[in-house]
C-alpha cells in the first residue's frame, strides 16, 4: 500500500509558486507605470490577485509534510503550468489587449509554453506593459518554471528533486552538482547570462533597448514573440545573424554550457546529441541556403549572403523551435518549406529550452534501428546500442519507442480534430506540428505572417492542451490519467 497523497505540499508548493510569479508580474506593472500606460491598473489587480492566491496556497499548506513523491511532483509540474497561465492570463483580459478570457488563456500558454502562437493581429499597438509580459512568460517557461523555483523553493522549507526530474525535457537528466538545487542555480545562472549578453549586442547593433530585452528573452527561451508584427524581417542582417546564433546556443544541453563554463568543454565537444543537431543545422542550411539562390532572381555576392542569412535564421528557428522568422518561407518553393516543416519535428537537445522530439531520441532510434539490421545479419552477435560510448538500457530504448508511438497518435488524434473543427488538411497537421513541437510558425494561412485570431474557439482550447502536453512532453501530463499512480 502506497503512503497518502501529501496535497498539502500541492497546496504550499503552488502558492510558493504563485508568488514567484506575482515577483515578475510585479515588473511588467512597473513597466506599464513608468510609460504611463492605461493598463498599468489592469496589471495592479492582476498582481494583487496572484499574491493573494499564492497566501492562500501557503496557508492551506501550512505545516505540510515535506515528502515529495511521484505523484505529487507530477501533479504540481503538470498544474503550474495550468495555474501560472490562468493568473497569467488576467493582464491580457483586464486591460483588453484581448477580447475574450479564450484569447487571454490561449496567448498565455503559448507564452509559458515558449509556443510562440498569438491572436494578436497587431502586435505593435500593444503597450509596452503587455509586450514585456508576453516575453517574460516566455523566458519563465524557457528553462522552465520548475527549475527556477527547484532553486527558490528551498526558502520555502520545499525540496525538488522530483519536480526537476518530472520537468526537465529529454531522455535523461543530469545533475551538475550533487545538490538538485545548486544545479538549477547553476543552469539559470547560464540562462540570465545568455539573456543579458544578447541584450547587449542587440543594442549594439541599432535595436531599441526595450525591444532588446523582449527579443533575448524570447530568444533564449526559443518562444519567437516579437515586438513587430513582421518578426524580424525589417531588421538589420546584423541583428538577424545575432538572433540566430543565439537561437544556436540555446538549442544545447544547458548543463553541458555550463560545464563548458566549468572549464570542462570536452563533455560539450564529444556529446552525440550535440553532433548531431550542430549537422542537421549545417546540412539543411546548405541545402536551404542553395535552393533560395538557385530559385533566385539575382546571381550576385549580396543575393548570395541574402540566401545563406535566410537559411541559417530559419533552419535555426525551425530546429530550435524559436518560431522567429526573417521572410515569408510560404513563398519559397514548396521542398524548401518542406524541409522546414521536417525540422519542427525534431527540436533540438535535451535539457535546452528548445521543445520538439529532441535529437537524442532519434539518435537512439536512427542507432537502434541500425543495430536491428545487423542483427539480422549476424543473428548471434551482441550488438548493443551506445551513446557518447555507452550503452544505452533497453529500457530507455523501450521509452523512446513509447515516446514516438505517443508522439505519432497525439498529432493523428490532433489532426482529425482539426479537421472536425472546419480546418484544412494542411493546416491541421501544420499546427498540431506547431502545438506539439512549441514551435510557434506553422504553414498556410498560420504562417510567419499570420496570426490565430481567427481560429476556431474549440480548436484554440485543443491546441492550448497539445502545447501544455507538448512542453511536458507527453509522460507527465498522460502519467496523471493513469489509474496506476493514484492507485492506493
């Protein structure tokens, strides 16, 4: 027999977690003050709600228990996200950036969820209040929300170990420091440091410094919310390039940046997963790249650049899932967006803020499937499948095989019901790959120009539910329906 559900932890754990989030609400209401906005008043009653909630969460929690087990680290993972966006969501509503409580709900998860899908038509005639907390709901749910408060919650008498293992994306975790709690230290550390550094050459290379700060955390989270209502076409290619090579980075294994930091850069230097989605990038930049100056109207060393600076950005947003964009790929031939579409699926590292399959999972599979067919070969040979020179369980070869199955069905079941909801084809698969990859961009109508304003009601609320699984990567939310975990 199980112990009893400790839901008074639940309870202390998400209102420790609700003011965590009225702390950065508590920016964007300065923000919106100190430009003298309208909403300043909206963002007022927004914090004040969300510090209240989070009281009342503390004082229904008192004196909890301070076990954590399975059960609850997976409830409270997979409700934080529920919660943040429900009081993340009052801004939006409140000030009437947007009309309906559906609008406000769907615009905050694809924030939390570094989605990067909106329903704003016209993103410039936001207030800088709401533009800052567009992007900090997106740098909050970058390295996620779990691991900044794994290294806040001890204050609150609250350990993290499963909460880190129950959020933290790829096949495995790894800890940097023997203590979980100096590990996420260790890795916002990095992520604060990556933020300010991309902030500074952005303003160096001619951006506004309030559009700085939104884009690199939009960046560094690989959420792809802009300030302007064409991304960042109309911005300099030096911008672009800076934007692009810090998608690059933050498509690595964060704890291999910080070894790297460490003064240990040969873990990052011979990681697999890092060869293989530094290749992916390299080859279908090429490949991009080529196209859009072969199909091009011009043959000079400008068109040139143009081609390579257009690939580069794009199979970075693509791969990274970052959902940025520096021109309409709609209108490039149609296997040069194919490609593109081919990348949302794979996502980049484990253990980066990018969302995605993630490339260790199909190295496993690309090597597992290689180790099969020697196997029919030489039916007596032990040929085990390694990673970085290790070999890899079977039972972690068996989730992965689990994982892609579940991958695959959801964006089946997704697809059907996009279609039931008066969709095309092409765009329902377009944005079920969109919602479960968090990569923001689709294809069609929701392309890098369009906007989901006018999609339908049912299929906004679906696919608000394919980024939350998306981002918890499937286990963690499907893990909470199953009889199994709650038996007693």
């Amino acid at each position: 027999m199980t112990r009893a559900f400790n839901k008074k932890l639940v309870f202390r754990t998400l209102g420790a977690l609700l003011l965590i989030e009225a702390m950065f609400m508590c920016i964007a209401t300065l923000v919106s003050f100190l430009y003298e906005e309208p909403d300043t008043e909206a963002f007022a009653i927004s914090n004040l709600l969300t510090m209240l909630a989070g009281f009342a969460g503390l004082r229904l929690g008192h004196r909890a228990p301070k076990r954590t087990g399975e059960r609850e680290g997976y409830l409270i993972v997979a409700l934080v996200w529920l919660v943040f966006s429900l009081f993340g969501m009052l801004p939006f509503y409140l000030s009437g950036a947007v009309d309906s409580l559906t609008d406000a709900f769907f615009e905050t998860m694809a924030g939390f969820t570094t989605t990067g899908a909106t329903v704003i038509r016209d993103v410039e005639s936001m207030t800088h209040g709401i533009l800052i907390w567009r992007a900090i709901t997106q740098w909050l749910g970058g390295l996620g929300i779990i691991v900044l408060c794994v290294a806040i919650l001890p204050m609150f008498g609250l350990g993290g170990m499963q909460l880190y293992a129950a959020e933290v994306t790829g096949v495995s975790y790894e800890k940097i420091s023997p203590r979980i709690a100096d590990t996420a230290k260790l890795m916002w550390a990095v992520y604060v440091l990556l933020t300010a550094a991309e902030i500074g050459l952005l303003w160096l290379c001619g951006m506004e410094p309030f559009d700085s700060v939104c884009h690199s955390m939009s960046t560094i989270a690989t959420g792809g919310f802009s300030t302007k209502n064409m991304s960042l076409m109309d911005y300099s290619p030096a911008i672009q390039y800076v934007v692009a090579v810090f998608m690059l980075l933050s498509g690595i294994n964060f704890s291999l940046l910080i070894l790297t930091l460490l003064r240990k850069p040969q873990r990052l230097i011979h990681d697999e997963e890092t060869h293989w989605y530094l290749a992916v990038v390299g080859i279908f930049t090429v490949l991009i790249s080529a196209g859009l100056f072969i199909f091009g109207s011009r043959w000079s060393l400008a068109a040139f650049e143009e081609s390579f600076r257009h690939g580069f950005f794009m199979v970075t947003a693509a791969v990274t899932s970052t959902g940025y964009a520096v021109t309409d790929y709609m209108e490039w031939r149609v296997v040069l967006w194919v490609m593109l579409f081919f990348l949302m699926f794979t996502g980049a590292s484990s253990g980066s803020t990018s969302g995605g399959i993630k490339w260790v999972r199909l190295a496993i599979i690309f090597k597992n499937s290689h180790a099969e067919f020697m196997r029919r070969i030489h039916p007596n040979a032990i040929i085990p499948v390694k990673l970085n020179g290790k070999p890899v369980p079977s039972q972690t070869i068996n989730n992965v095989v689990a994982f892609m199955i579940i991958y695959v069905m959801v964006i089946i079941v997704t697809v059907i019901a996009f279609c039931a909801c008066g969709l095309g084809f092409d765009e329902a698969i377009g944005t079920t790959v969109s919602a479960i990859g968090n990569v923001g961009i689709s294809i069609g109508s929701y392309g890098p120009t369009g906007t989901y304003a006018d999609f339908p009601t049912t299929a906004k609320w679906i696919m608000t539910l394919v980024m939350l699984i998306g981002r918890l990567e499937i286990f963690t939310v499907l893990l909470l329906f199953t009889p199994a975990l709650w038996k007693k």
